[in-house]
C-alpha cells in the first residue's frame, strides 16, 4: 500500500504538469517515471514477503533515487530528497533488520548524488518546473519516511507486546509448573529459580545460595559429586533428604548448558519413594514366602519318602510272593500299589529338586564320565514304555566316546524328562528321536518328536514350574515340572534350554550345556612313537 501510494503521488503531480503544460518530454519527465516505476516494482516485490526481494526493492529505490536526482541537477536539484527513498521503503517493510540496509543504500544514493554534483556535467531542471518538482519530491520523500517510521514503529511496539505476553506466559508456567527449575554455578551457587521451592523457603530466597544448603548434612557430599560429575559428564542424578524436611525425599536432575551453567530439576519424590518402598517389601515378602514353601515342600518330601518307601518294599515283597502264594486279584492290587507308590516318588524327586533349586541348595556332584552311557541308560529304561505306547524310541549317540564334566543323575535326569514328555505327547505309530552329540565343548541333547506339537501360547509357558499343556489327560499324566527341571539343571550347567514346536507336526527340546571335556593335547614325542 505504500509503495502504490508513492506511484499515485508521483503520478499525479505528473499528470497535472501535463494538464497544466508544463511538463515536456525530457529529463523531468525521466525523473519522475523513475519514481514510479521503482514504487511499481516494489510494491510487486513486497508481495512476495520474502527477506530477499524485500533487499532487491530497496537496491532499485537507491537507483531510482539516485538516477532522478541526477537528472534533475544532482545534490542541490528538486529531487535530491529522494536520495532517502530507499530509507523510507525499508521503513514501510516493517522489518527492522533491513535498516541497516536501507541507511547504508541512502547514503550509497546521496554519496553518488553528491559526486555526480562535483564531477559531472549534470542536466538542470527548468526554473518553472523546479518547485513543483521539489514538492513532489518532499510529498512523497519526507511524507513516506515518515509513514514508514510510523508503520515500522507501530510493529516494533506490536511485536515487543507479543515478546511480553509470551515472556509472561512462560514465567506463569515456570512459576506455576510443580517441579523447582534452576540454573546453577558448577559449585552449586543458584543463579535462577522457578517453580515449586522446597519446605520452609520461598522461590527468591534461592538467589544466590549454594544448593548445598537445601541438602540434609550427611547427604552434602552426594550432592556436590553429582554437581562434579554433571560438569564434566554432561548429566547426572542424585536423590537427598531436604534439610527443611527430614521426613522428604527429593530428586535433583542436572544437566550441563555451558562450561560455567548447569540446568537443574528438582522434584518432590516421596510418593516415588513410598511406591519402591512397597515394591522392595512385596518383593521381600514374597521371597520368604517363596523360601517357605520350598523348606515346607522339601520337608514334606522327606517325611512322605519314608512311609512311601515302607508301601513300595511291602508291596514289592507281595509281588514277588516271597511269604507265600496269593490271589490273583491280591498280586493285582499289589502291583497297582507298587506302580501308584513308583508314580508318587517320582513326583516326591521332582518337588524335592525343585525346592533344593528354588532355595538354592542344589549342589551339582560334578564328575567325568562318557555321556553316551547315562542317555543309553534312559533309552533303555523308555524302551517298554515307548512299546507300549506304540511309538518308536531312537538314539542317535556318536561313535567315539564323548566324555563330559556334569552332574551324572542330572544328566540322566534331563533325558528321562524329554523322553518321556515326548512319548506323552506322541500317538500311537509316532517316533521319538534322543540325539546326544559335541559341539566344541557344548553337549547338546536333542529330543524331537512327531507328536501333536504345542500352541504358541502354551509354549510361551512351559518351563516355568508346573505348567503343563495339552488336554486334561496329558496334563493328569505328570505334574509340570519336568521341563522346569530340565531348564534348571541346564542352567545349574551354565546351559540353557530350547523349544521349537509347530502344531500337528511335533516338537523339539534341545539342551546345550558347556560340560564336554577337552580331548588331552598328545606330546610331539609321544605322537611320533604312535
């Protein structure tokens, strides 16, 4: 609008020189058409708002300017005032880090002015024309400088009120906002302060102190390492009891902005703190009653193993008839009272060891042997089971023997588990695959069976202490720990355990265990000699 304003101006003072006959094609004529046509192409420029094209207007004002003042007699002619309409265009911009720009084209304008004045043979305007010209040249000039200013000052106190209200808007926030925000000396001096400040002290009292002296004494030294450490790490952390309240718990967070500034937070965490107290004595709570359930297990497996012991021997004697003959259905009830007492211990061994490794009183009884022998042991004791079952038992074992460093029962323990877990899940015309071989100095024991295979979600559960999957019969055939026993004496090994199972096509568990011995280094002498 400024820039349409100043063509109009100049537009009509040439109009009615023409009306009035006194302007002739010429140097006048020229001037002014400068004029205007540098008030067109900044007004097309404004436009765009772009910082860039704003500095292309200003350059064409200072030519504009400087090309009419020369025509008109330079320095001292009608239209040397136009030597300030770069300065006035940048005031119209209300863009206050273009004035350095538009001065410095000013004064470009008026140097060259001034110059051509001195060394050149200037053209004069006509005496008739001169005052016209001259107030053009002030009505546009000086009348725009000072719509400009007028413009760029009313944006400056508009955005200087925006500045404060947003300046304002913050400080309600800070202020208001529940954590205390500093900024901080790296000894620890507070040199700014907003937000919550602690118990029994205001916000401006902070100014100045050392933060050491919202610290509980013997909590001091913490706090100032934490400041030490922020300096030269970038951040740090530290929780202290406030000295204004010994039942308190705070968090100072720190964060390095400058070698000689570090920015602080600190919150109210008691809430924080009485929320992990409880967690750490759920937690306490939870292991001892952990702990009592296993010495309650492994007491009651001590004390059902002894009136067990006494049902199996009898029940063995009557099976072997040692005392005399008896009825068949007698030897039967004898023999259902052996299988049902087998059945019992076995489920006794299985809770006894889980509660000695839950209570961490499993001892391994580390020794060498040959692998081979221990899962040929269990192979042979699942064979009638396998048979019976109508599913095909196979070991694969290597040749050579494959000596080992591990608990030999926790071994046979492993294989008897998987082999029967596998045989439980496995139909009738299925097989079961037992492989036992080294890799490096880990012994892997890999059960796969063709069996119905396990749900993702039930596979996600199992090794965990009884948790069982399958259907109500499978899981009435054992009492889930078998799997978490395997899992744990791997472990015991420094091993872990894997399952991999895709429904209706079967399962594999494999064992890895560090335990394989590493084969004696034979001397070069002795090599020879062989």
């Amino acid at each position: 609008m400024w820039h349409l304003a100043w063509a109009l101006v100049v537009s009509g003072a040439a109009a009615a020189l023409l009306t009035l006959g006194g302007l002739a094609p010429g140097v006048e004529l020229a001037a002014l058409a400068m004029g205007w046509a540098a008030a067109v192409f900044g007004a097309i420029l404004a436009a765009t708002g772009s910082t860039g094209a704003l500095g292309v207007a200003i350059v064409l004002w200072a030519l504009a300017g400087a090309a009419a003042c020369q025509m008109t007699g330079g320095a001292s002619g009608p239209l040397a005032v136009w030597c300030l309409a770069p300065l006035a265009a940048t005031a119209a911009f209300r863009r206050p880090a273009l004035l350095p720009l538009g001065a410095a084209a000013a004064v470009a304008a008026a140097g060259v002015s001034a110059l051509g004045s001195l060394l050149l043979p200037l053209p004069v305007a006509s005496p008739a024309l001169a005052p016209w010209l001259g107030v053009t040249g002030i009505a546009t000039a000086v009348l725009g400088l000072g719509a400009g200013l007028v413009a760029l000052h009313a944006a400056v106190r508009r955005r200087e009120r925006e500045r404060d209200d947003i300046e304002l808007g913050l400080r309600e926030v800070l202020a208001h906002q529940p954590q205390l925000l500093m900024t901080l000396y790296p000894g620890g001096r507070i040199l700014e302060a907003y937000g919550q400040a602690p118990l029994g002290v205001g916000v401006q009292d902070l100014l100045d102190r050392n933060f050491s002296d919202l610290v509980a004494p013997d909590e001091r030294p913490q706090v100032e390492d934490a400041l030490q450490r922020a300096t030269a790490e970038g951040s740090a952390e530290i929780a202290f009891t406030p000295i204004y309240d010994p039942n308190g718990w705070s968090v100072l967070t720190l964060r390095r902005m400058s070698s000689i500034r570090l920015a602080a937070a600190m919150r109210d965490a008691r809430a924080q703190k009485a929320r992990e107290t409880e967690l750490e004595q759920a937690r306490t709570s939870a292991e001892a009653q952990n702990a009592g359930k296993s010495r309650f297990l492994a007491n009651m497996s001590h004390e059902l193993r002894t009136p067990l012991n006494a049902i199996m021997g009898f029940s063995d004697i009557m099976r072997q008839r040692l005392f005399g003959p008896m009825s068949d259905r007698y030897a039967e009830y004898a023999d259902l009272i052996h299988d049902a007492g087998a059945h019992l211990l076995e489920l006794i061994n299985d809770v006894l060891d889980m509660s000695k490794i839950e209570a961490e009183r499993f001892e391994l009884a580390r020794e060498e042997f040959d692998a081979r022998e221990a899962v040929s042991a269990v192979i042979r004791l699942m064979r009638g089971q396998a048979e019976r079952a109508g599913v095909q038992l196979r070991g694969v074992l290597p040749s050579e023997p494959l000596d080992v460093e591990a608990d030999r029962r926790a071994i046979k323990q492993i294989a008897l588990n998987l082999v029967s877990n596998a045989l439980k899940f496995t139909p009738r015309g299925g097989s079961v695959t037992l492989t036992v071989q080294a890799v490096d100095d880990t012994l892997e024991i890999i059960v796969s069976d063709t069996g119905v295979g396990i749900p993702p979600d039930d596979l996600e559960r199992l090794g965990n202490p009884f948790e069982q999957a399958g259907d109500a019969t499978q899981r009435a055939a054992g009492s889930g720990l078998g799997l978490s026993l395997v899992r744990a004496f791997a472990r015991l090994h420094g091993g872990e355990m894997g399952l991999e199972s895709t429904v209706g096509e079967g399962t594999t568990v494999t064992v890895r265990m560090p335990v394989v011995c590493p084969e004696p280094v034979v001397a070069p002498a002795e090599a020879s000699a062989r």
